[in-house]
C-alpha cells in the first residue's frame, strides 16, 4: 500500500515500537493518530513531528467508546487505512513461587490490554475501512498486530504475557478470512526482545 496521503493509527504510538511505528509512517508520508495512554509522551510526539501529521488521543484500548473516539479523530486526518496494535503490557510471574501463587487479577488484566484491546481496535476500524474506496490492487485497508516470540518460546514468569501473544497469533488467520473479502489485510508480527519501556520495567528476576 502506498503510505503517500494515507492515514495510520497506532496503538501505543507514544513509545516503544509504537513510536518508531509513527516516526516511520510520517517519514512515508502518511498522517497518524497515536492512541495510547502517556498522555505527556504523545504530546510531546505530537509536537516534535508536528499537529499537521500527527494527532494524539489517549485511549483506552479496552474501551469501545475510548476507541471509537479516536477513530473518530483519524476521520478527521482524512480516513483510516492503517491500523498497528503496538499497546501492551507485561507482567513477571511464576504460576506458584515462594511468595504465593499467580495473581488472578493480574493475568485477566496482561490478557484484557493486550489480546481483548487489540480485538476491540481491529473490530472497530474494520468497520470503518470497510467503507473505504479500494485502490488499484483491490485494497481498503491494513491492520498489523504485534504478537512475541514468547507467543512460541515463553519463559519462566511469562504465563500471562505468552497466553496473551499467543492469542494474539490464533486469531489472526480467523480474522483475515473474515475482512479478506472487504478488501482488509491482517497480518501479526511477533519480535523478539529489544529494549523498550515495556522491557526495561521488568524485573530482572520472576516474583
């Protein structure tokens, strides 16, 4: 797809990979909504690369109505034609350590942002690039989601994050099928580490 008068939308563009997702999209030339929730991060993005290429909006990527909002906003930039789930967390935890068992509440919560989140964002554009004139090679729209080897090689501690990557590359065939015949490619990338301010507030060691 040709990136020229295109407009992204990246989860967690205001930091990361989400970050440099952005940079590079408007170095192509295209315009970009950053969605995250570093409010003080995507400003300053905001502002480095300029207002006329780029608009933040904190959103909540669990959250339809935050979602839809934001949509709402690359509407504004000119459409939506490409969608990058870069928002994430991470949680360090054994099933059963010496200080007690895995926390519920934190597993719902590593799998709620980043499988549930990135669900709702595909969901929600794919509704709005349906709509889009197709281009020359028969195209709406592009959605790439971003997995993890640990979907494939999860480590101690990691039960919560690789369930949540690992969901991520399951549904990704199923969703295809479903928006190949609106003109919709969908796509999952699955990196591995490389620092980030997801990686580095993680413990050195597994509670």
């Amino acid at each position: 797809m040709e990136l020229q008068q295109k407009v992204g939308f990246v989860t967690g563009g205001a930091s990361g990979l989400g970050e440099a997702t952005v940079r590079n999209l408007v170095k192509k030339g295209a315009k970009v909504v950053i969605a995250d929730l570093q409010e003080e991060k995507g400003k300053a993005l905001t502002d480095e690369l300029g207002p006329d290429q780029v608009s933040f909006v904190k959103t909540d990527v669990t959250d339809e109505s935050s979602v839809q909002n934001a949509i709402k906003v690359a509407e504004q930039l000119g459409g939506l034609h490409i969608v990058v789930n870069c928002a994430g967390i991470g949680a360090a935890h054994k099933t059963v350590s010496s200080k007690g068992v895995h926390d519920l509440g934190t597993f719902q919560k590593v799998i709620q942002v980043n499988l549930v989140g990135t669900f709702n964002v595909i969901r929600l554009a794919a509704e709005f690039m349906a709509s889009n004139e197709k281009n020359d090679q028969g195209e709406r729209g592009v959605v790439i989601n971003t997995s993890s080897v640990a979907a494939f090689e999860g480590q101690v501690g990691q039960a919560a994050y690789s369930a949540s990557k690992g969901g991520i590359v399951g549904m990704t065939l199923p969703i295809a099928r479903d928006l190949s015949p609106h003109g919709i490619r969908v796509m999952t990338i699955a990196p591995g580490l490389f620092d980030t301010p997801l990686f580095s507030s993680l413990p050195e060691k597994s509670p």
